[in-house]
C-alpha cells in the first residue's frame, strides 16, 4: 500500500512533467544474451559486453528513495547473466523495493534458491511448444532448460509467482493454442501475449529493421485471416482463462494483435496505447544509459550524472510536455504500454 504523500507526488509529476515520484524502475544488468531469438537483436553484440555494477546500483539508492521507487524490473539481455546479480538485488532490498526479473528460463534451475531469497516474482519468455520454442531461441534444450527451472522453483515454493510472456509474430501464431496448454503444464500462473516490435531500434536493433527483415517476423496480409480465425477460437474456448486471468490480456487487448499486424496493411489504424510510462518509470541500460522506455532516444547516463538530473533536465521535461502519442511515430506502432495510474500500486501492476 502506497503512502498519501507518494500518491500527491504522482499527481503532481502527471500534471508539471517534473518527476518527483517514480513507482517503477527498470534495470538492464548485462547487456548480453543466452539466447539468439529471430525476433530480436541483443545477442548479436554480445562481444560488446556491458553491465550494471554494484556501484552503479548503490548509487541510485537516495534517488530511488528520494522518488519512492517501489519496484525494479530487472530486464536484459540476460539479466541472471550479471556475475553478481543477486548482490545487485542485495543492494536494492535495503531500500525495500520488490524485484522482478525478466529471463529466457535458461538458468533458472541453477539459481533458484537464490533467487527464492531476492526476488519477488519471475517473467519468462515462452514461445511456442518444444520444438517450435528452441526454434526461435536458436538454443537446443532451451524448452526444456525453463520448464525445468519452473519445476524447481515451484518445487522450493510452489506459491512463488512465475508468469510467462509470449510474443506473437509469422512464427508462431498458428502455435498459440499450444503455447497455452504448455504454460499450464510447466505450472505458468499466467501468460500474457503481445505483437513483435518490427519497426523501432529497441533490442540493440543500430538501425530499423528495412522490410525484408520484417517480413520474417511480420504476418502477410493473406495470413491476417487465419490470424483472425485463431484469436476468435481462443476467445471463444478460453473464455474461463480469461475469467480467472491465466491470460493477462481481455479478449479486447488480445483483438488488439491482430489490428497491430493489419494496420500494416492499411486495414485499420494501429491500436491506440494508453501508457504513461515515461511519468511512472525509466529505464536504465547496462551501460548507464537512461531512456524514457524502452523505445524511446536516450536521455543521459548515470555515470556521468544524478538520475534526478537526468530525468528534470530541461530536454527531457519538456520531452515528456510535449509527447503525444496519438502522433508521435514511436508511440503509434508500440507494442507494448505502462499505465500506471496514481493510486495503483505498481506490485499489482506487474
């Protein structure tokens, strides 16, 4: 439960641009990968190895504090990849913020009790049934690495909150039937599916992907009807799924994938996102880097500044001023938004 106080701040950071609450964190602590996913581009500098330290992370401890952070989503890359995560995590448990982390499943197993002892709650990605799973991650055994690493944490804690999140792309939409049935058999509390960015320069991508990279990850116009054919199915038969909230997403979000991949096409607008995540979070790169999210241009680098500073400079509070999502070109072709409203506590958000 959020303090009074956090909550007037949080108004008050929507209403003048100036942060002076940030409810979310994200931190990438490795910038290098144990995968080689097809939709995705972070493995490919891998060479170029970058990641968070304990100093970087001790210092950002009185601005996490001065802004009431109340969690930090640990993201990646690999974030387990970082040879001294858990001391990371250590560090951010004094100042009482809940962790999550975002993993490729890959080495779960081998950390668990560690990570039963520093972390809140777990996000895997999920793919598609064996097979079609270690097809996309380009890791033979990838599948069965994270079922296994789901298995020995619910062994160890079988009230411990795994969620899986799945991307839907070209390659794997026929398999998303299948996809569901494998999360409940792993012991997944819940799956959420979203489209593959294919457009933007996040995932390490030095330039956007031209059309013909797209192309393997983004449906055809001629495949948007079996696309069609499959959600309708899924709303149909799942309706208790959705009920009990196995899948994250309403019947209208998961709807929202099939409008993403046709506005391609001219068939429809891009779903609108409603998300202020550039007033509720930043992210920051293993790097030091810091963006106003995943997809947008950085704004400064911790190793060279204050977060506070980075986040009140002039550029960056009148980047969030004048931001409309409606039009800007990032935010229109999103996949993926943060709406955290003032009241909401972001531990019920994630």
């Amino acid at each position: 439960m959020q303090s009074f106080p956090h909550t007037i701040k949080r108004y008050n950071t929507l209403r003048t641009h100036i942060i002076s609450a940030l409810p979310v964190v994200i931190l990438m602590p490795h910038s290098a990968c144990n995968c080689r996913c097809v939709m995705c581009d972070i493995w490919k500098d891998n060479k170029n190895l970058q990641q968070l330290t304990e100093d970087d992370v001790s210092g950002l401890l009185d601005a996490l504090k001065k802004f009431g952070t109340r969690q930090v989503v640990m993201s990646g890359g690999e974030a387990l990849l970082n040879s001294n995560f858990f001391k990371l995590c250590e560090i951010l448990k004094t100042a009482r913020i809940k962790i999550t982390v975002l993993s490729t499943g890959l080495s779960i197993k081998k950390n668990a009790a560690q990570l039963l002892k520093w972390v809140d709650e777990i996000i895997v990605s999920l793919d598609g049934d064996e097979a079609l799973h270690d097809a996309i991650r380009n890791v033979p055994g990838a599948f069965s690495k994270l079922k296994e690493g789901v298995e020995a944490i619910k062994s160890l804690s079988p009230r411990f909150r795994i969620t899986a999140r799945t991307v839907i792309h070209r390659l794997n939409f026929r398999n998303w039937e299948a996809i569901i049935n494998e999360a409940k058999i792993m012991g997944i509390d819940q799956v959420s599916f979203l489209p593959a960015d294919v457009s933007s320069h996040a995932f390490n991508r030095q330039m956007a992907w031209t059309e013909p990279k797209q192309h393997e990850i983004l449906l055809t116009e001629n495949e948007l009807p079996e696309l069609q054919e499959i959600i309708s199915r899924i709303i149909d038969q799942r309706k208790s799924d959705f009920a009990y909230g196995f899948i994250a997403e309403s019947p209208a979000k998961i709807r929202e994938i099939y409008q993403y991949y046709a506005a391609f096409y001219g068939l429809n607008a891009f779903p609108f996102k409603k998300c202020n995540a550039p007033w509720v979070s930043t992210v920051i790169e293993a790097d030091g880097s810091v963006r106003p999210c995943f997809f947008h241009e950085v704004i400064g680098n911790i190793r060279d500044s204050s977060l506070p500073a980075i986040l009140n400079n002039k550029e960056a509070v009148n980047f969030r001023k004048t931001l409309d999502m409606r039009t800007n070109s990032t935010c229109v072709k999103c996949v993926c938004s943060l709406n955290l409203p003032p009241r909401m506590d972001p531990a019920a958000y994630f």
